[in-house]
C-alpha cells in the first residue's frame, strides 16, 4: 500500500542559475495563458490532442519551452478546463434539484494563471544526481544545483520511495526557489485487527478539533489564540486594501503568506497531537465535501437601511469570512496521511445530524443546540454535554459501525457514496438505532452489529 507525500527541497543556486530559473517560470506561466485563451475561443475544450496541434509550434517558438515542459503546459490547462467543465456540469445538476441558485461562473471567461509555479516531469525535466544534487530543466537546457531538505524525505528520495513529478515553486519574500517532489513511499496496509481503538474527530472553529474514544476519552484542541491572529491578519489586510497606497501594497505583499502559514502550523500540530495520542487507531472524520451545496440552509431576515437595501450585520460577516476561511479539509487531510504513516488509518463517515443528534436515546432536533451554542441539551431525554464532544461521539458510533462491517464482510469503505439517495438514507436510518455507552464497542456487539 503507498501513501503520497511532499518533499520540500531549498535548491541553492549562483546568479546565473537563478535567473534561468525564474526565466523559465516567467515564461511557462505565459505560455499557460496562452494556451488558455486558445482553449477558451475552441469551445472551452479540454482535449489535450487538439491544444497540442494548435499551440505546441507556438510554444517551441515564441516561449522557447523544451518539448517536455510545452506538453506540460497543454496536458495542466486540459486538467484545468476539465476540473471546470465537471463543476459546471454538478452546478446544473444542483440546480435543477433546488439545492442552489447560484450559477456556476468558472468558465465564463478563460481561466488565468498568476502563480510562476513550474511542473517538472520525473526522468524527463528532471533527474537527481549523487552527492544531493537534482537537475533541472530550464529554457537554455540543463542545470545542476545542490539541494538541502528535510533528513527523512533525502533519504527516502536517494534509497526507498518512488519519485513521481514535482514543482518548481518561487518563494518571493526569501527569494528562494524550492523544489516540491511528490514521493510514494509503500506502507503497511491495515486490518481490522490491528486497529484496535476507535476515534471520532470533530472539526470546527471555536475547537479546531474534539475526539473522543470508543471509551469516553475526550480531547479538545482550542483554537481561540489562532482564530485571533487570524482575524488580526483579515482585519489587517481590509485595511491596507482600503488604502491602496504603494506603501500598502508593498506591506500586503509582505503579510501575504503569514494567515497561511499561521493556519498550515497549527493544523500540523494539531495532527501531530491527534496521532501521538492514538497510536493504532481507526479515526472518523467528517465527510464535508461539497457541505455547502449538499445542506439546506434557512436564510436569515435582513436588516434594511433608510433606502431599503438590504445589509448584513457586521457580526455576521465576520462569523461568514470565519466560517468560508478556515481549512477544515487541510486538517483531515493532514489527519489521514500522517495516520498511515503511524500505522493507523483514518476514513470519513456522514456528517448529517452529528452535532444535533443525542447518543444516548438517538433524537434528533436543532431544538438540541439552543441559540446554536456549546452547550447540547436533548429535548427529549433532558441529556447535557459540550456540543462539539456530542458530534465526536456521534462520529465514533459510526466508525464503529464501519468497522464492524469491515470485520465481518472484508470490504471497507473509506468515503461514503453521498449521490445514491436510497443508500445513504439507509445508512442514517442505520445511524438512528446506535446508542452511547461506557464502551460503545461493547454494545454494538452486543446488538450484533
């Protein structure tokens, strides 16, 4: 079994060799628009065949980008239309189901590149070289530079993993250029048996994660001192924005990757924390993708001003941009391969109901979070608890059940089915009958799950 990670490697380069990287950038990033506005007047096509016959000449002779790095170019802007066209194409479908009125808007102009980022092809644009040296390729051919990186991710590029394609990637601020190589490195695969405990990871913004055992081991990760710096951050850059100054734009460039940074650091130690506390573990995660679309939300009244326009509190806004900002997916995908890398294993499950359904008697009600706070009270067995530990149990219930199922057909199901509607209501139907104890693992059995 492999898992894929990212090596980041500083590359150390001469003047000379700085400038043909970053001519090489500056051009493949031209060369993307090109080829973009050239796949936007043939239709918005995404086949790489009929980009290469019209623009492969063009990108020899006026960006002068080697054979391999051209092909790179055509074969990134196809994966670009066609990422476009399968979001447009599930925009209709929610449509149509009344799921959404916003239509989607990607494709009404030709999509433009700004990032210099390069896209290197393993054995072809580049190879490593003994003595930690990689060669790349740029406009006037080859170049061999040193590279200094992580210890564990050289020794894995010079003895154990499989090298796959990388990124020539700029980083402006230190003026450095890195080199992002994919690694497959093989791991030992899982089994039910080797999994012995079970953790339900519930993500959210005032704890950027709570878990809970099947035995009732609760832990919570606050994210109140990181949430601040963060708004610190946004209030920052609304006002540099406002002021459009030269001065200001130069400080927005300096204070660009800092929110980022902030919030990739504290999603790896909180992962980190996660996997050291629960070595071996079966990890649940909550299954968000396309949340948005998929939940119905009840519009608020908005207030209107003296000339009738409606307008947003500023609370709201702020809660809005906390809500649209965060990286939840970052951290459970940080979660899940830092888990098989430790032996354990995470998978996601329905995240439908987990914050608003009580474990101990299973009723369900948004009446159980009153004003939508920490605080989870049942309306119909009077059962109080911290709301954000209620969905972590409600997630450990479930990956339990997966678990079980696991255990007694050897299929397992990483990532639930949300298109098939009949499936998934059979499986919240099957949600409903579970029921919290002391071990839970205990009474599932017991219930012949």
């Amino acid at each position: 079994m492999q898992q894929i990670i990212t090596a980041k490697l500083k590359l150390v380069t001469t003047p000379e060799q700085f400038v043909a990287l970053r001519q090489t950038q500056l051009a493949y990033r031209d060369a993307l628009n090109a080829v973009s506005h050239y796949a936007f007047e043939q239709g918005k096509t995404s086949n790489v065949t009929r980009l290469h016959k019209g623009m492969y000449a063009q990108l020899r002779t006026r960006y002068h980008l080697p054979s391999q790095l051209a092909c790179s170019v055509e074969r990134q802007v196809a994966a670009t239309y066609k990422g476009l066209w399968t979001r447009l194409l599930k925009n209709i479908k929610h449509r149509r189901a009344k799921i959404t009125k916003k239509r989607f808007k990607g494709l009404d102009q030709p999509p433009h590149y700004s990032s210099p980022t390069v896209q290197y092809t393993f054995e072809r644009d580049y190879t490593f070289q003994r003595n930690q040296r990689v060669s790349v390729g740029t406009l006037n051919g080859r170049i061999s530079l040193p590279y200094q990186g992580y210890h564990k991710h050289t020794v894995l590029i010079q003895h154990h993993a499989r090298i796959g394609d990388a990124k020539l990637w700029y980083d402006k601020p230190k003026k450095t250029f890195y080199l992002l190589v994919s690694l497959a490195v093989e791991v030992a695969e899982p089994t039910p048996a080797h999994l012995q405990e079970v953790v339900g990871v519930d993500v959210g913004i005032r704890y950027l994660a709570v878990t809970s055992t099947s035995t009732g081991k609760a832990t919570f990760h606050p994210g109140k001192r990181v949430r601040q710096r963060a708004n610190h951050y946004a209030r920052l850059r609304k006002r540099l924005q406002q002021k459009g100054t030269r001065g200001a734009k130069r400080c927005l460039q300096r204070i660009a990757q800092r929110e980022r940074r902030l919030k990739m650091q504290a999603n790896h130690s909180i992962a980190n924390q996660i996997i050291k506390q629960h070595p071996h573990a079966m990890f649940g995660l909550e299954h968000l993708t396309d949340i948005r679309e998929r939940a119905k939300r009840r519009k608020r009244k908005r207030k209107k001003n003296g000339n009738g326009y409606e307008r947003i509190s500023a609370k709201a806004r702020k809660a809005n941009r906390v809500y649209s900002q965060w990286s939840f997916a970052e951290l459970q995908a940080l979660i899940t391969y830092k888990a098989m890398l430790a032996g354990s294993l995470a998978i996601k499950v329905d995240a439908d109901y987990t914050s608003k359904t009580c474990p101990m008697c299973g009723y369900t009600a948004g009446e159980n979070r009153p004003h939508k706070g920490l605080l989870f009270a049942c309306q119909q067995c009077h059962y109080k608890l911290h709301a954000d530990l209620v969905g972590a149990r409600n997630l450990t219930l479930r990956t339990l059940l997966v678990r079980h199922d696991w255990t007694r057909t050897g299929c397992l199901s990483i990532t639930p089915d949300t298109s098939d509607k009949e499936a998934k209501a059979a499986r919240l139907s099957r949600y409903a009958e579970l029921r919290w104890s002391p071990d839970a693992s205990l009474r599932l059995e017991a219930d012949g799950y």
